[in-house]
C-alpha cells in the first residue's frame, strides 16, 4: 500500500521535474555597464572582434572606411596609443592580446594576402610570423599568458587549426 501512495504521490508531481531543472538554467537578465558602453556610443565609428581582459579590451574599429585596432583601458576608459601596429598598407581582420595587453597578435589583410604579426607593447617591437605560402590566416586567439597562439588557417581549401607556442618562436 505504501509504495502505491508513493507512487501515486510521484506521478502528481511529476509535472514540477522539468520544471525544477530549467530553473537552475534560469539567470538574471543581463545588465550593460553603461559607463563603459557610453565609450563606445559614437555613431561614426564601428566595433568588431573585440577581445577583453579584466583591465583591456582590444578591438578593430572603422572610422571613415579606415580599419584600425584600439586598445582600450577599461579603467580610466582611455584608447592606449600603439605606436607602430596601425599601418596604412593593410587592414587588420582579427585581434588578440594577452590579459595584461603586453602581447597584442593580430591577422593584417593587404594586397590580397593575409600576415600574422606579434606586437609586444612595453618596447614597440613587431615581429611578423611566416607562414607556408599556402596557408592562409584567418582567425587567432592568444592565450592570457600570452605564450601560446591558436591561428585558424586555410589549407588546401579546408580550414584548420596550427598552435604555435610563442616561447620557442622569440
């Protein structure tokens, strides 16, 4: 008789199960920081790939058909100059950095070909990484320490991933 009652008590409540599960999956509704996304208000200018840290955020920017890369202090809500990384021969397609911003790669279109390039900010250095002339740059992402570097290429008509550990490479 009891293990009826107990399954009888289970089938009326079975509804709430699900329920009970999404409710863990249940947030709170997103809320913008409207002092930083004020920075970013202007209607001339456009933001893409924007890569962020807890101190930086790094970004492509158009501003009268010209693509540049920014970097953003978050804190003091200041564009850190980057002497060096914002030439007018190409156009920059995709950006990381490391967490302290120290280490800035990025993807650089001109002329048709697509360049890899490694910043390092504290002394201005730009190195640029050689690829095999067959492949193609697409995406990077650098890792917060800023030692391993994963670039999306394309090989042969198929898009791959090569991992490139940045402390053998300097």
């Amino acid at each position: 008789m009891k293990f009826i009652m107990k399954n009888s008590l289970i089938n009326k409540y079975i509804y709430l199960i699900p329920l009970i599960l999404l409710s863990g999956c249940y947030s709170q509704k997103v809320t913008p920081i409207y002092s930083l996304n004020s920075f970013f208000a202007g209607s001339l200018i456009s933001y893409r790939d924007p890569k962020i840290s807890q101190k930086y955020l790094i970004t492509i920017v158009q501003y009268k058909g010209n693509l540049r890369m920014e970097l953003i202090d978050l804190d003091r809500k200041k564009i850190i100059f980057l002497p060096g990384i914002n030439s007018n021969k190409g156009n920059p397609i995709s950006v990381s950095m490391s967490s302290n911003a120290n280490k800035i790669a990025f993807i650089e279109e001109e002329n048709g070909e697509n360049y890899l390039f490694i910043y390092f900010r504290k002394n201005g250095f730009l190195r640029q990484i050689n690829f095999d002339s067959k492949d193609v740059p697409m995406k990077l992402s650098l890792s917060a320490s800023g030692k391993t570097l994963a670039i999306q290429v394309l090989r042969d008509g198929k898009t791959k991933i090569d991992i490139i550990q940045l402390d053998n490479y300097f």
